[in-house]
C-alpha cells in the first residue's frame, strides 16, 4: 500500500509533469522542448525497436564495471591511507593535484589509449570514480575513534583484528558516502563520455535524436539516464542499510 509520505512526495512531480504537458498542448512551449506524452511515446518506439536495450546494456557495462574497479581501488587506497601514514603521505599529494581537475578531460587520452571502445569509458569513468571513494575511505578510517582501537588492543587483538572487526565496521557508514558519491559521478561521466567518444550507448542515442532532429527520442535518452541513476542509487542504499542495519538503529534511517 502507497503510504501517505510517497504521496507527499508525488505531488509536486506530478504536478509539474501536467504543467507541462499543458503548456506543450497550449503552444507556449519551444518545438524542442517535447511534451511528455512524446518522450513516453519515444520510450515505447525505441523499447520495441530494441534500440532502447541495445543502448542501456552497453551505457550499463561501462558504468557498473568503471565504478567497481574505480571504487576498488579507491577503498583499497583509501583504507590503507587511513591506516599507514607512509600511504597516506604517497597518494594525498597525487589526489590534491588531481581531484580539481575535470575528469573529462582525460578522456583524450583514454580515446588515444584505448580507442572509441568500451575501454575509454570504463577508465574515464574508474578515474572519475577513485577520488570521492579514495577520500571518504582515508577519512572514514581516521575518524574511527582511538578509544575502539585501544580497547580492541588491550583485549589482546592483532592488527589486523582490531582492523576487520572494530575499524572497518566503525568506518562503515561514512564509507558508503563516499560510494554514494562515486556513483554519481559514474553517470555523469559516462554520459559526457559516450557523447564525445562512443558509438553506442544512451549517450550516442540522444545524439543520434539529436541529429535528426527527434527530440522526444532525445528527452528520451535523458529519461532513461534519470532512471538507471536512480534505481542504482536505491540498490546502492538497500545494501547500506543491509549492511549497516545494526549501527542504524535509533536513527532516522531505521525506518524503510
């Protein structure tokens, strides 16, 4: 049953998806901007055509397999910083230096390296994915309170104990931030990058509609962009709150 906080939440979405659709049929809006009955109709022709498949398996490879190498790697960097200063103090210069910089504009490079494959935009995207991961997890493991280590050594734990069982739970939480971040930076760049170098994908369909002047096929594009987001983000949650069920009791997020 749809409780009444869903609904709360609908109103206003609703509401401005019938503004515009109204305002399409009155005319007041530019040719461009497609209606939203258009965009659904376009959802359905490119979905039969099995375009709309063809696309989202190609943009869904490069986004899953760039952010799990690029989340990989930047827990595996972040953790070890955060527990050895000699890591900490090697990667910290390298993620300053290069953190600002706009991660699209590697993908020159990538497009040399790799070529106009899926190579590109899972490395472009895997560069875009380490920096908020590497940085949440460094944090994450220097924020663990020192009372829980010391406690977990004098009760005769090892290292790599006192890691497993008291750091890596306790640094949880901001840990999943970090992933949360790095999702959405995934999307963003996957689709800057398959409008610049791909030859498939959801980016090259809203080229595509573009070009041929389709712009429902178009908003199209952006709309099936906007719900992998999403689904991703929530799937994403649903494990965080799985794996983190005990820490969430008493708080806000305890409830579904």
């Amino acid at each position: 049953m749809i409780g009444r906080g869903t609904l709360e939440k609908a109103v206003l979405p609703v509401a401005a998806v019938i503004a515009w659709e109204l305002a399409a049929h009155a005319g007041a809006l530019p040719t461009y901007l497609s209606k939203p009955s258009a965009i659904v109709g376009a959802l359905v022709e490119v979905t039969r055509s099995g375009e709309l498949m063809h696309a989202l398996a190609a943009s869904l490879l490069r986004a899953y397999v760039g952010f799990c190498l690029g989340a990989g790697l930047g827990v595996l960097a972040g953790l070890c910083a955060g527990m050895t200063a000699a890591v900490r103090h090697f990667f910290d210069p390298l993620v300053s230096f290069l953190y600002p910089v706009p991660k699209i504009a590697f993908l020159s490079v990538f497009l040399l390296m790799f070529g106009l494959g899926n190579g590109s935009q899972i490395a472009i995207i895997a560069v875009a994915v380490f920096f908020p991961v590497y940085i949440a997890a460094r944090y994450a493991v220097l924020s663990v309170n020192p009372l829980y280590v010391w406690s977990g050594r004098n009760m005769g734990a090892g290292r790599a104990t006192v890691f497993i069982c008291v750091v890596l739970p306790a640094a949880m939480p901001q840990l999943f931030s970090g992933l949360r971040v790095g999702l959405a930076h995934t999307f963003v760049i996957l689709f800057a990058a398959e409008l610049i170098g791909a030859r498939n994908g959801l980016g090259y369909m809203l080229i595509e509609g573009e070009e041929a002047l389709r712009f429902d096929i178009m908003f199209a594009g952006i709309t099936a962009f906007a719900a992998i987001g999403f689904a991703s983000d929530r799937i994403l949650m649903a494990v965080r709150r799985r794996v983190l069920r005990g820490q969430m009791i008493g708080t806000q997020e305890e409830a579904p």
